[in-house]
C-alpha cells in the first residue's frame, strides 16, 4: 500500500499541495491556519464537547455517538493503520525523495502521515453533531472542513490522506450515532420530580 501512496504522492498529492502554496498562501492564512487546526490537536476538542454533550440527559446520546465514533478513529487511525502504513509526511517525503527542506508554521511532526487524525476525529464529531442537531452540527461541519483544509496548508499531510480520512470519519460518525441509538435507551434515566409528565 505505502508503494501506491508514494506513487500518488508524486503523482496527484505533491502537485495539489504546491499549487495551494503557490496560490493560497498569504499572511492571513499563515495567521488563522495554525489556530484552526489546534482544534483538531489529539482530538481534545472534540473529546471535550463530547463530554459536555454527555452531562445532560437531553444531549446524552449525541455525545455517547461522538465518544463512540472517536474511539473507532483512535483504534483504527491511531492504533492500527499509521504504525502498519508508515507513510512519510509530505515534508519528509520532499526532503528525502528531493532534497527539499519545506518550511512550516507548525512544529514539525514525527509520526506518520496516513491517515490525518485531525481530519478523522473532526468529521466523526460533526457527523454525529449533524445527525442529531443542525443547529451544532453545521458549524461543526464548517469547523471539520477548515480543520482538513488546515492540514493541507500547513503541509503536513497529503490530499489523499485527508480524503480517505473524510470517508473513514463520516463512516464512523454514522456508525457510533447508530450504536448511541441502540445503548442511549438502555442507560439509567433521571428520575422525574413529582409533578413533572413526560
């Protein structure tokens, strides 16, 4: 497979992220970019609004959708397909392949490249946030998109390793909200005051 990605590299990714380079780089990018992907940084935000979600009764099962769809990405990102795929960052790849030193706004990375986590765990949460409330789910959806976007900027994963994580966390934001649908009823309920109806 790492022989595939390499070859998409040169041939599809490469070309994509010099052209952004080229023709979107500018101040206010190199500004807002490196903010914008910190939400994605370990998934924390994302952890965070789950946990939130999941105080309140009438917010559990969205939250419960989110803490399942992001334990998926982090046993199949994180755990499984980085360390058995063991593709280069893009700018390790320019450096070793080409002799090219890539200048960053972020700190440089030493992990491996596919798939992006940040893309993953965004799109695991804002799906389940869509699902279950437009009026969360699509600033979270615009937020998931800005946070991919980021990754490609700031040169530090491949279009092919954000798409394929644009695939895999919409598929796991759908799966953990169905999985939610079936444990949320299932879990302890509040109990109701004396003059409250349901």
């Amino acid at each position: 497979m790492l022989n595939l990605l390499n070859q998409l590299a040169v041939s599809f990714d490469l070309p994509i992220l010099e052209w952004i380079q080229a023709h979107l780089q500018c101040g206010f990018l190199d500004f807002l970019m490196p903010i914008i992907t910190l939400f994605g940084d370990g998934g924390v935000f994302w952890i965070a609004v789950a946990v939130l979600l999941l105080i309140f009764p009438k917010t559990r099962k969205t939250g419960l959708g989110m803490a399942f769809a992001l334990i998926m990405g982090l046993l199949v990102c994180n755990i499984t397909l980085k360390p058995l795929v063991q593709r280069p960052r893009p700018y390790d790849f320019q450096y070793d392949n080409y002799g090219i030193y890539i200048n960053l706004l972020v700190e440089r990375l030493h992990d491996y490249s596919f798939p992006s986590g940040h893309t993953i765990a965004s799109f695991e949460a804002a799906t389940v946030l869509l699902k279950n409330s437009k009026k969360m789910g699509i600033p979270a959806m615009i937020l998931a998109v800005l946070i991919a976007m980021s990754r490609l900027y700031l040169y530090v994963h491949y279009p092919t390793d954000v798409l394929f994580s644009v695939i895999l966390g919409t598929v796991f934001g759908l799966l953990g909200n169905a999985l939610a649908g079936k444990v949320a009823p299932k879990l302890p309920q509040p109990k109701r005051g004396k003059f409250e109806t349901r």
